[in-house]
C-alpha cells in the first residue's frame, strides 16, 4: 500500500530531498513517516509492499530509502542487490533498518551497499537525522567539483559511512 501526503504537488518534491520508508508496519511505521513529512525539506512516500519499491525508483526517483530488512515478498537483501548499480553511481543512499541485535543483517547490509543502518523501532527525531547525513553524502558525492574534506563551516567531512550507526 502506498501512501502520499495530499498537500504536497510536483513542485515541491522537485525541490526537496525525496525519501521513500520501506516498512512492513504501516501502523508502527506512522510516526517516523510524520517526523519526516512535517520536515519541510523533504518529499515523503511510504510503502509496506517491498515490490514497489522499483516502480517506485523508476517513477518517482527517490534520494533515499529507508528499508525494513524484513519486509515480506522480498527481502531486504535482495533490494539492496538489485539497487547495486545506482547505489555505486551515488544516486540512492540507502539506509537499512533491522533488529536491534540482529548484527548479522546489519554486516550484510552494509557490505550490500547500504550507507548507514539502524534499528528498526527508530526515534523520528533519530530518522530525521539520519535523512539529513545521508542527504550531506549524496550531495558530496553527486558534487564534481574537488572535495577538500571540509564544507563551508570549516569541520572536517566523512567521505565514508557515518558514524551514527554505532549508537
């Protein structure tokens, strides 16, 4: 099932960070999705049906995806391979969502590609910063210009995973 926020047209999505939440749950997954929607920076779609996420990319190109690792009819492995190439291209970050002592599907989230990982009861406020590092990375990925490993506040810029999945 997917679900859009009626007030948002195709203007603003052009000019927000489009995040689409992979999540099994639609009932567990309601405030996270609100976290990100009130966020006037971002363009939020939701689905509990892992099958559309590809339709999704295709159509709607999102930045970002949220995936629940465990998602029925595919799981989040087999997502994470498929998207392999637009992950390597830096079109798509994608940030893997599993138990929280399942370290086995996080080691093979990341090693699939995955930009950072988390639990998957996440705090909204806890998403949203996340939404906002791996927009930061895509940015400076998708940049042509030289990176001098800092951004215009002087401090020193991961060019690699976050650091915020470590807790």
């Amino acid at each position: 099932m997917l679900h859009k926020p009626e007030n948002q047209t195709a203007n603003q999505d052009a000019r927000r960070l489009k995040i689409l939440l992979a999540y099994d749950l639609p009932t567990r997954a309601s405030a996270f999705e609100e976290a990100l929607n009130t966020n006037p920076n971002f363009a939020v779609r939701a689905t509990s049906d892992a099958r559309e996420i590809e339709p999704l990319f295709n159509k709607w190109h999102f930045d970002i995806l949220f995936l629940d690792m465990h998602m029925a009819h595919l799981p989040g492995s087999i997502v994470l391979a498929h998207f392999s190439r637009a992950i390597k291209a830096k079109e798509l970050a994608i940030i893997a969502m599993c138990n929280v002592d399942d370290f086995a599907m996080l080691e093979r989230a990341l090693v699939l590609g995955a930009l950072d990982a988390c639990a998957i009861n996440i705090p909204p406020a806890e998403a949203v910063g996340r939404a906002y590092a791996a927009g930061r990375w895509l940015k400076i990925k998708n940049s042509h210009k030289p990176l001098n490993n800092t951004d215009e506040t002087g401090i020193d810029q991961i060019t690699t995973m976050p650091f915020s999945m470590l807790g």
